[in-house]
C-alpha cells in the first residue's frame, strides 16, 4: 500500500431554491506504469455523471492540483 490509497474527496452542493443537487469527486490513484492518476466525477446527485482523468509523472504534482480543485470547489459553496 502508498500513501497515495484511499486519497479521495466528495463534494455536495445542494440549494433547493435553484434546483441545485451537485457532486463533485477527487480521486488519486496509482497508474500500472508507475504514474499518478487524479480523476474527477461530476455531475447531479443520483446520476453517474461524468468523469475526468489527468495523470501526473509524479504525486506531488497530482496533490497540488488536487488541493487546488477542492479549494476552489469549496469556494463555490461545496461542502462534505
């Protein structure tokens, strides 16, 4: 096991007056040739949504952009 398992993060934002019902999912995962994969799922709670994957040569940079994409989610009213 890395230290890379088990990093993840899920999002709500849920405002009824807008008929607002969002998620938003970080995940960083090793890659089988030795990379680092940040994925991102996004979409309306009760739906699959869709899926983004960056990967990264080395974990510090996925851990920054992944700091990054919850500070700026948490500025926008996303919360666990």
């Amino acid at each position: 096991m890395t230290d890379l398992d088990n990093q993840a993060l899920h999002l709500n934002r849920v405002d009824p007056t807008r008929n607002m019902r969002r998620f938003y999912q970080l995940t960083i995962q090793p890659t089988l040739f030795g990379e680092v994969s940040l994925v991102r799922n996004w979409g309306r709670i009760g739906t699959c949504g869709q899926s983004m994957m960056q990967t990264f040569d080395n974990p510090q940079a996925a851990r920054t952009v992944f700091a990054k994409l919850e500070r700026v989610k948490r500025g926008r009213g996303y919360t666990k």
